[in-house]
C-alpha cells in the first residue's frame, strides 16, 4: 500500500493566509448577503403576484409570507436550492 505523502507545510500556511484575507472574507460576506435578498424579495414579489392574481389582496399577504418564509429558506442555505436544481 502506499503512503499518503505529508503536506507541505509552507503550501498549507500560505493557502491559510490566502483564504484568510481580510479581502477575500469581506467579498464573500458581501456575495452572501446578496444572495440571501435577492432570493427574499424574488420570493415574496413572486408570492404576492401569484397570490394577488388568484386570490386578491388576501391572497398576497398570505402567498408572499410564504414566498418570505420559502425564499428565506433558500437565501440562508444556497445548496439546498443547488441540490434540488440538480436532481430534477
């Protein structure tokens, strides 16, 4: 069998420094908060148009708390949104 060869040590330090950077952490905070109101407001515009369209003002209050509650759902877990994209 053979060995697993061990880390270089500087290669590991230097990917930690990288992913690390105060730069890099600030975008992706950016690039998430993002993606969590883009999918809030598509899901409660979307709920409300429906609602509204079939039912009337009650009906888009009660479909766009749903689009809230769902697109709240798939802002804070995007993989979830991936997976399900995926298997159909």
């Amino acid at each position: 069998m053979s060995e697993m060869p061990e880390p270089n040590d500087t290669l590991v330090t230097e990917m930690q420094k990288w992913v690390r950077n105060p730069k890099l952490t600030k975008a992706w905070n950016i690039a998430r908060i993002a993606w969590f109101l883009i999918c809030v407001i598509v899901g409660t515009t979307s709920g409300a148009y429906t609602g509204y369209i079939a039912y009337g003002w009650f009906g888009a209050v009660g479909a766009g708390l749903l689009g809230l509650i769902i697109g709240s759902i798939f802002g804070a877990g995007p993989e979830l949104l991936l997976m399900l994209m995926s298997t159909s």
